[in-house]
C-alpha cells in the first residue's frame, strides 16, 4: 500500500517538479525530467479534476486537483488512481522521453502486481518490468552521480523484490495495510465507553472475530451475500445479476440501429434467419445492471439527463475480459425460442492506437467513440467490470470531430469481490 503510493509518489513527483533535494552544483533546471512547474502543472491538477465526473462511484474516492491538494492530506487511494490510473495519459507528451516509457514500465507492473489473480506468465512480465525499471532510475537519474546518490531511496530496491514476494506469500494487495486500517477505522467508530475504551475495543474486536467465524463456517449468514435488501422492483437474474430500476412504464419500439443491431445477434446466437412480421420489436428498457462483483453498471440512457458535474459515469464496461470495451445505451428482456434472455445495447469503441498502446507499455488505451454507429446487442453475462472512459485529445492526432477517450480500470477489484463489498444503490423511478 505505502511503497505504490506514499513512497513512490514522494520520490517521483518532486523530481518531475524539481523540487526534490540536491547540490547547488545540479540545479533543477539541468533535469530534463522536471517539467511539471508553472503552467504546466497548474493545468495538469486540473486535468486530474476534470477525470473526476467520468470515474465511476465504484472508483471511491477520486483523485483531487493534485496542483492544488498535495499538501493537503492526498489519500493514498487518491495516489493510486492517479499514478496507475490518469498519469499515463495526461503525462504523455508532457514528460519527455525516455523518461515517460521508464514511468509507464512501472505503472504496467504495478497494475499487475495490484491484482488478485495474477498468471505466471503476467508475473514474469511484471517481474521483468520492475527490474528494468529499477536499473534504468539508476541510469536516467542517478547517473552514478556522487551528488545525487540520495535519488535511490529504498523504495526503488523493494520493488525487486515484489514478484518473488508473490510466489512467496501470495499478491501483495492481500497483505497490505488497506484491510487493517479500515479495521482499525471501524473498531474505532463502534467504541461507546470512553470511560473505559481498551476494554470496549477488545471485546468489540471478540465479537468481530465470532462473527467473521461464523460467517466462515456459514457463508449464508452474511447478509451481503444475500438479495434480501435488493430494492424495489430489481429482478434477480441469478447468478450475480440483477435489473435495477429505472424501467419503462411501457414498451417501446427500438430504433432502427437498436433493432439491426439486435437482428444480427439473433442470427449470430440462435440461427434464425425468419423474425417474424412483428419486427422491429418492442422493449422495456432497464437503467441499471448489478454485477457479481458488487458494481453497478448504469446506462447511458438515464446518466445523459444528468449534468456531467452531478454525475460520476458509470456505462462503460469490459467485455468478457476482453480488449473489447462499450458504452451501455440501455438493458432489456426479450423471448427468443421461448427463452427469455436479458440483453444489452451498447456501442463498441475501436481498438487502442497501436502507437500510443506500444510507446506507454500497453498502460495508455485511447479508443475513438463511435455512438450510435457501431451497435451491436450482447448478453448482460458477457459485462465484467465497469470502467472509466475518460475524453481527451490525443497528442499528434487530427481527431476533427471524432471523439478519444482513455481507459481507467479500478485496481484490486476482484479483492472487493472476495470480501462481499457491493456499490450502494438506491431506487431509482
């Protein structure tokens, strides 16, 4: 937890900023790293405000404007989400080469070492990057300096040792602080002695104890495992799934797009050439999706009546642990051979620029926004995780009237899962 983001972001950032100590002798203005000052870091803190309306509220707490809130108690989670979330994008063409690719090699390692489950051949990689990373701080900044030995903080040889940790102990984010100070956080708030607070805390952290005991040995008892609170009108699609309201007081008719994008699924999943004369159909629509790791995908059909400053955007998603991302327009349920099945309309993003994927270590995925252009129909089971999309301009780019975003994916969720954590949800008409 500290080394990703209190320790790393102590070093980086005041070297980025030339603020960092050294010898009268290397002036900051001799590093060809430091160029967040001025200008330039003012409109960088708020660009790392203006992500917070497109970072969804599964995300937690998002980054604050880091120009004006570093001094002001940034969160490590906010440390998170900026360095291996927003930094890749919004320091490209900013930070100059070869200093961003060395940056990058970090951030696609950390990403890596942040999940759950991590594959071998992702821990070699991992492994590999950190390594390279490590060696090349030496080379870009130390420089084998004597006035700059105090550059190599122990921070930078810890994370040669973070893949073999993993084969050791398993991923770091299962023995990291964030479990243990929300503990503290919550025997903290639930102290209701003052007079006497030692012996209050340890008999609520013995009662904690034989509930997570009993919890353990009947999983069934814990009620956040459980659909009893699901709110009014959420339809349980088993498994995980869940409608959510909004819904349509009436059926509709989907649009023409809508509707050819459903026909090709049809034919593609259930082979049928002959559609009926009724045809285009009539939906409801659904607004919200819950998903079995606890998020609520929304839609875009309800988020667009919201002003983008009273929202945090929560439509977009992975697709079956693809490459593949999209854009919810709504939910709906429809017969198909006598089998009800629950579907999504989504508009589907291009590909990543190769050379913006190849030059960030894969860490930076712009992809252009099609709209309503490029539809096609999947089933609510094929929808994974919910994303950020953030918009930008790509550097280099001509983009016209076409629309980029980036891709900000949240870290250790499948950690959120193991525990039982589910986004909160309200009823929504």
């Amino acid at each position: 937890m500290h080394l990703a983001t209190f320790n790393l972001s102590d070093l980086i950032l005041p070297l980025w900023r030339g603020q960092f100590d050294h010898d009268r002798r290397d002036p900051p203005s001799n590093w060809p790293w430091a160029v967040l000052q001025g200008e330039i870091w003012e409109s960088h803190g708020m660009a790392v405000s203006a992500a917070t309306p497109y970072l969804p509220g599964s995300f937690d707490r998002p980054p604050r404007n880091i120009a004006e809130k570093i001094n002001s108690g940034y969160k490590a989670w906010e440390w998170l989400l900026y360095l291996y979330g927003l930094a890749p994008a919004l320091l490209f063409g900013i930070l100059p080469e070869p200093y961003y690719s060395h940056f990058c090699k970090l951030v696609r390692a950390m990403r890596i070492i942040q999940q759950y489950h991590i594959s071998s051949s992702d821990l070699i990689l991992a492994d590999g990057l950190l390594r390279s990373f490590a060696y090349e701080f030496e080379v870009l900044y130390y420089q084998r300096r004597e006035d700059r030995i105090h550059f190599c903080r122990q921070s930078i040889h810890a994370l040669l040792h973070l893949a073999s940790e993993v084969t050791r102990i398993g991923p770091p984010i299962c023995s990291s602080q964030w479990t243990m100070e929300r503990t503290i956080g919550n025997l903290g708030e639930e102290i209701r002695q003052p007079s006497n607070p030692y012996a209050n805390l340890s008999q609520r952290g013995l009662l904690r104890c034989q509930v997570n005991a009993l919890i353990a040995m009947v999983p069934d008892l814990n009620p956040s495992r459980c659909d009893s609170d699901l709110p009014r009108g959420a339809l349980d699609l088993t498994g995980g799934y869940v409608l959510l309201r909004a819904q349509d007081r009436y059926s509709r008719l989907m649009k023409e797009t809508e509707a050819m994008a459903l026909k090709k699924y049809i034919q593609s999943h259930h082979s049928l050439t002959q559609l009926g004369k009724d045809w285009p159909p009539k939906i409801v629509r659904w607004a919200r999706l819950r998903l079995p790791n606890g998020q609520v995908a929304r839609s875009r059909w309800k988020e667009a009546l919201k002003p983008i400053n009273k929202i945090r955007i929560a439509r977009n998603f992975i697709v079956d642990n693809s490459v593949s991302l999209g854009e919810v327009l709504y939910y709906f349920q429809c017969r198909i051979k006598g089998s009800l099945s629950t579907l999504a309309v989504i508009s589907v993003y291009s590909s990543p620029l190769p050379d913006l994927l190849t030059r960030s270590h894969g860490t930076f995925k712009s992809c252009k926004y099609f709209g309503d252009h490029n539809l096609i129909v999947v089933d609510v089971t094929s929808i994974k995780a919910v994303v950020a999309m953030i918009p930008h301009s790509p550097p280099g780019i001509d983009v016209g009237e076409d629309q980029y975003y980036y891709l900000v994916e949240r870290p250790g969720l499948d950690v959120t899962d193991l525990g039982g954590i589910h986004e909160r949800f309200n009823s929504e008409t």
